[in-house]
C-alpha cells in the first residue's frame, strides 16, 4: 500500500462526536500538514514503516466476547480494563482506595479537561490518536497511596486487521504519590496500536511508572508519552517493549518546576524478525533539575533494535545534573542495534554524562557456568536474563516481575 493510501485510511470515516470535538477536528489539521513520515525522516531512518505501509488498518468495533484477563491480573490495585479501544466494565474494578479516581471517558473529573492534549503537536501519530481515540483513562491521585493502578489494553481476534487509540490522562496533584502500571497485551495476529499517555505531576508529587508492551507477533504498536513535572515532582519510569512485530515509543519528560528528577529505565527485547524502536527526549528547562536514564537493547534473530535518547539542557537551566547510558546485547550476526544517547547542552553549569556500550555474550562467562554443569543453551538463558534483570527486578511488584520473566524465558536463546 502507498504511504498516502495508507493515511487516507487511517482518516477515514467520521470523528467521534463529543465534549472533544474541537480538538480532534485540530488534531486531524495538523495531521494532515505532517503527513507519514517516510524512509529519509531523520527519527524513522533507522527502522522505517514497511510494517506498517503493507496492510490496510479498519477500525475496531466493540468486542462481543470477554477476553480473559487472569494472566494479567495484579492483585488489589485499581484496574481499568480497555478492550479492542473501549473501556470493560465487567473486567475493570475501580475500587480504589482514598484519594483515587480512575474513571473512562465520559465519568472523568472535568477538571482534569485543563490538562488534557498539550503535547506532541509535531508528532503526525500522536495528532491521528487526538483525531481517532475511542476511550480515556483519567487517573487522578490527591494524596499518598499504595494500590496500584493498572490501566490495561486488550486487543482480540479478528478476521482483518483492525486499528486502535487509547488514551490516557494522569495526573498527580501536590505531594500525592501512587505506582502506575499501564501495559498492552493482544494475540498473534495483525493489528494496529495507538496510544497517547500523558502525565502531568503536582508540587512534590513521586510517580513510579511501569510501561509493559507486549503485544502479538504480527501487530504494529506506536506509543506516545508526555510527562510534565513540577517543582520538587519525581518520576520514576520503567519502559519494557517485549512484542510486537514493529514497536515505536517516543517518550518526553518536561523539567518545568525546579529541583524536579526523572528516573528513565528502559529494555527493548527483539528476536526473529521485529524492529523496536524507542525514542526518549528529556528537556531540562529551569535550574537544579536531575535527570537519570538507562536502556538495554537486546537483539537476536534478524531483528532490529533502536535506542535515540536525546538530553536537552536549556540556557536558563542552570546546575542541571543528567546521566545517560546505553547498553546493547547483540546474540545473532544478522540482528542489528542502533544506539545513540545524545546530549544538548546550552549552559556551562552543568554536570552531564553520556556513553553507549555493544558488546555479545561473554565467553569466559559462558565457559564457567558450562563448567559448572550448565547446558549452553542454560548458560546462554541465565546470562541474557542477568543483563536484562538490571532493568527488570526494580519494578517494585514481584509477581508482575514473576510473570514477565516466565514470558521471556522461551525467548532468551
């Protein structure tokens, strides 16, 4: 299919009618000015869309059948459950403690409105979801708590493939403190995507943020986050991209209040033959911010793996103190990882660090714990999970860490 063919398609048919009207009709302008990028776009060079260019996307209706959700299920949080775009009440318990609203669109705190769609105008993917969004998780905390929300995307069969766009809308106010689970889960076959995150942190405000997309073998994810925090706010983020034959995530972090952190975490894990993409821009606009970001790639198969994390330093953001590694496992000759940490820097006060590390499977290690009774392909298993453990086992709820290593153990070969 033609890249126009292909965005005529996804602009299709009439925009949801309701209290954000305006802002899609806006969103679907400024789609049209971008248009899909195409192979020579300087932040889709290294992976390009034939993915997603070779099907035609309808879009997904309700699902007439409930999908079991037990394997995902985290005990006692607050869970909002969307499936095939729209939001379950069946599968969802919005039980949640004192200080916690999680409500789907339509039921939201209207006050939330203020907050809602201020980012990503250039990003063509982000204005189609601001046009097509068929639902919203508004998640708003006033206060310290410790259930956990679990806001989780289900995408079902079907016999074409479909297209998605979830939203969601966090926001945290002064002081308040909460653990945020978003993840997305779907079957083999070919599917479509889309979603918008954004959070927005009060005076103080602490959020720990686990992002999990693990989606089917043949679908196409495209993730969008905008974190903005406060003065004083901290964020703590864990971004894991597990499936999916093509995943793209560009996440953006707003210092806009001092003395404000940021903890980014991230691990891509590619085999056979999937491209993951992960794009992160940290902005530090105002002085005595802190930013602290790791990522791992690890590629195997014929697969591809791009890490672009661009640190931004402004002139007026003064005693600014970042670092930023990246470390990239590469277990196949044809497999392929492009890695490049990047810093801006445009003021002298500063303390910043970058550096990126490419290296395969040692083979001292290798040797010892084949020594040590270890089939290879044993010793292989436990030396990939080592390196990907550094990322994974900070996430603070182990039998969500449970489940994830049971996933990827058929596929750390």
């Amino acid at each position: 299919m033609k890249p126009d063919d292909c965005f005529q398609g996804l602009l299709t048919g009439t925009a949801q009618r309701d209290a954000f009207s305006a802002l899609r009709e806006q969103a679907e302008v400024r789609a049209r000015t971008l248009k899909l990028p195409q192979d020579k776009h300087d932040d889709w060079r290294l992976t390009g869309l034939e993915a997603f260019y070779d099907q035609e996307f309808v879009p997904a209706g309700k699902a007439l059948e409930i999908p079991s959700i037990e394997g995902f299920m985290i005990p006692g949080s607050c869970r909002i459950v969307f499936v095939d775009g729209f939001y379950h009440s069946k599968l969802s318990d919005l039980s949640g403690q004192e200080g916690i609203r999680v409500s789907p669109l339509g039921q939201e705190d209207k006050s939330l409105h203020t907050h809602f769609d201020k980012g990503m105008k250039d990003s063509v993917f982000a204005q189609i979801n601001g046009r097509n969004f068929t639902d919203c998780a508004w998640v708003h905390v006033q206060g310290e708590t410790q259930q956990i929300v679990h806001v989780l995307h289900v995408t079902t069969g079907h016999q074409k493939p479909v297209s998605l766009y979830g939203r969601a809308l966090v926001v945290l106010g002064a002081m308040a403190k909460a653990t945020l689970v978003e993840e997305y889960t779907g079957p083999d076959s070919p599917y479509l995507v889309n979603t918008m995150t954004e959070v927005v942190l009060g005076e103080g405000a602490d959020l720990r943020h686990i992002r999990i997309q693990r989606e089917g073998a043949q679908a196409v994810h495209m993730g969008h986050a905008l974190v903005s925090l406060s003065r004083g706010a901290h964020y703590d983020s864990t971004t894991l991209a597990l499936g999916g034959r093509f995943s793209r995530h560009d996440q953006r972090i707003l210092h806009q209040g001092e003395g404000a952190e940021a903890r980014l975490d991230g691990l891509i894990l590619a085999d056979e033959n999937q491209v993951a993409d992960t794009h992160t821009r940290i902005d530090h606009l105002v002085p005595d911010c802190r930013s602290f970001q790791q990522h791992k790639c690890i590629a195997s198969g014929n697969s591809t793996a791009v890490f672009s994390g661009n640190i931004v330093v402004h002139r007026g953001a003064r005693g600014t103190d970042t670092r930023q590694s990246s470390r990239n496992l590469l277990l196949s000759n044809k497999a392929r990882i492009d890695a490049q940490p990047q810093l801006e820097i445009m003021n002298d006060d500063v303390s910043c660090k970058h550096g990126a590390t490419m290296g395969k499977l040692d083979a001292e290690e290798l040797f010892y714990f084949m020594s040590r009774g270890l089939q290879e392909a044993q010793a292989r298993k436990l030396l990939i999970y080592a390196f990907a453990a550094e990322i994974m086992d900070r996430i603070p709820i182990p039998n969500l860490v449970r489940s994830l290593r049971e996933s990827m153990e058929g596929r750390l070969v």
